[in-house]
C-alpha cells in the first residue's frame, strides 16, 4: 500500500517516526510548525488539514491520521464516496495507544492496517466491522481474498447482517475455485456445499462464487452474493478493421448466449498478428484487460488441440485457428468452455482457467 502518515503536534512527530520506520512506501506530512523537530525529507504544508487531505485523497492507498478521531472525521466527510474506492482511514492517537480502522476497512484494508500499526506501536486496534468481531465470514473480504470481483453490491449489506445475526449460510464454489479454509467458520453456521441445489431452506442466505450468469429468479427469495472469480480467458480472432462496438457485441452476444459473466474475464488471448488491432486495443484499454499474443510456434503447439481447425484461416495467417489455441494457452488447459463462436468479423472462444482463488 502507498500510505500517507500526517501528524499536527510534537508527539505526534515521534509516532511518525516509529511508524516510517517499519512501513514501506509511507510518506510523512508535517506542519511547518515542527520543522526543527522533523527529518528533513518529510513533507511541510501549513497547518490547513482539509486542504491538504483533499489534495491527497486519491493518491493514496491509506492515510495514518496522528491525531484525535473527530478531527479526521470533520475533514473526511466530505471526500469519502464509496467502499469500494475509498483509501483506507487509520487513526492513531498521539500517546500511540490505540490504531483505530475508522473507515475502508475490509476492500481498503484498514483493519489489516490498524492491525499492523498495533504491532509497531504496541497499541490496541481498534476494529469495529461486524463480521470481525463476531469472527465470522465477511464476503468481500472473500472476494478480495480470491482477488474477484462482487456483481451485486445491494446484497451485501443483507447478506453481512445474516452472517453478524449468525444465521445459517451457505457457500458455493465452482470445482475450479479454490477457497480458503470455511471450516472456522462452521460454528458461526457458515457451512460451504457442493451444489447449487444444496442452496436450499437450510439457509437464510447464500455466497455464490462463480462465473457463471444466472437467472434472476434462480435462488428464489433468498438473498445471495454473487462473487465473480477471474477464471475465464477470451480468445479472440478478428478481421483487419474490426471496430470496437463490433468486439463489444461479439462478447456481449456469446457470453448472453452461453449463461457466463462478462466480470469473470481474467484477460484477453489472442495471434501476434492481431496484436496491434486499434479496435481490439481499445476494448482492452477499456475493459482494463490485458491482451496475451502468442507466436506462431506456440500456437503450433496446441493446434492439436483445437476443435475446430481452418485451413482458410492457415492459408492467411499461418496457422489453424486464433480464438481457439490462444484461449487455450493462455488459460493453461487442454480443452474450450466455448469453441469458436464466428459473429460478424469477430471470432470468440472461451477456456476457464483450471485453478484459481487461494492458491
């Protein structure tokens, strides 16, 4: 994490000084009121807190305030937006007794932060979060653990206060997910199944952790958090030209059709001949996904494998098949969830990534 460590008194300047030392990438802002007390290369601003911590607030993964709670929540207020992209906001008072997560604490990671500082500082941390205390499974925590992403971010609230109430839950993974260990869970009624189907009255709600799209009336009135792990890889094969909206409405189309989440994408495969396409950059660019391109070599390699060979497609490129082998590869498998799938000038297949999750 890039941290920010800000300090307005002199005892507060000794705390920092104990915290740099044992962080990484935790730069120092001071006033210029301790600048006979303070190493020369922290930073100096006027004194203005609110003025300074809008100017950092998003270029920083977490903030260490020195100071008292309510002087950091006055200045925060009006900044934060959204767990899911705010910083994390420890609190560390200036005798250095508690580290206090105050905001951000699971997707931000200021429980993990308040918990460090603790060690450093031979604090108490301060963790409030509901599934902490109780001990119990918090699900984005789950997601961020198995490095996934949450479709439906309304459920969470409903599903977390279940799990705080200690109402039975249910967890399902695909068979290529693996999770870390729910046995510890198991007292606090979270009990991991083996099916969808298990996901029956037994349970009040369910964390479903797959790549798979369902129908909205699929869990019935249960409330249920879906998890999207980074399992699938797309292949694509594409004319010279192709547009961006035409990629677009390829994916969309395949992906409706074949009941998978466009979230589950873990990154894009494809020929090195293709790699410099300006419509399949963009999409990536967009998407925030990175293309793979294998050499003619390494296609050849699993060529074999392909179902779906095209001599015409070797008569212009030099091999059999783009989507197919390039999906294949990059996933590290030996078989497609989607063969090759032709829509328009676009050409898609899918491979799911054998082994994903705790790892």
């Amino acid at each position: 994490m890039k941290l920010a460590a800000i300090t307005l008194t002199r005892q507060g300047v000794d705390i920092c000084k104990r915290v740099e030392s044992a962080l990484e990438q935790c730069d120092v802002f001071v006033s210029h009121k301790y600048d006979a007390v303070a190493p020369a290369h922290w930073r100096r601003f006027d004194g203005r807190l609110a003025s300074l911590v809008a100017e950092l607030f998003t270029q920083y993964d977490g903030f260490i305030f020195v100071m008292a709670t309510g002087i950091v929540v006055r200045t925060i207020a009006p900044l934060i937006a959204d767990k899911r992209s705010d910083p994390a906001i420890v609190v560390v008072d200036v005798t250095g007794r508690f580290a206090i997560s105050l905001c951000s604490g699971h997707l931000g990671g200021a429980n993990e932060l308040a918990n460090r500082l603790a060690q450093i500082l031979g604090a108490v941390p301060v963790v409030t979060t509901g599934t902490d205390v109780n001990e119990t499974l918090a699900p984005d925590m789950l997601a961020k653990e198995l490095g996934a992403e949450i479709e439906n971010w309304e459920a969470l609230k409903t599903v977390s206060g279940m799990l705080v109430d200690g109402e039975p839950v249910g967890v399902f993974a695909e068979p290529n997910v693996r999770l870390p260990d729910l046995a510890r869970f198991a007292a606090k009624k979270v009990f991991q199944v083996s099916s969808l189907e298990e996901l029956d009255g037994r349970f009040k709600a369910g964390v479903v952790v797959s790549h798979r799209a369902f129908p909205a009336d699929c869990f019935g009135a249960m409330p249920v958090i879906l998890i999207r792990p980074k399992s699938l890889v797309v292949g694509i094969g594409c004319d010279r030209g192709t547009s961006l909206e035409e990629i677009e409405q390829a994916l969309a189309q395949v992906f409706s059709e074949r009941g998978l989440s466009q979230l589950s994408i873990r990154n894009l495969a494809t020929y090195v001949l293709k790699k410099d396409e300006p419509g399949l950059l963009e999409f990536a660019r967009r998407r925030k996904l990175r293309l793979e391109a294998f050499e003619r070599h390494e296609i050849g390699r699993v060529e074999h494998l392909i179902p779906n060979p095209s001599q015409t497609v070797l008569k212009y490129t030099g091999v059999l098949g783009v989507a197919e082998p390039a999906a294949i590869l990059s996933a590290g498998t030996e078989s497609l969830l989607v063969p090759k799938v032709k829509c328009g000038r676009v050409t898609l297949a899918v491979a799911l990534v054998p082994e994903v999750g705790v790892i």
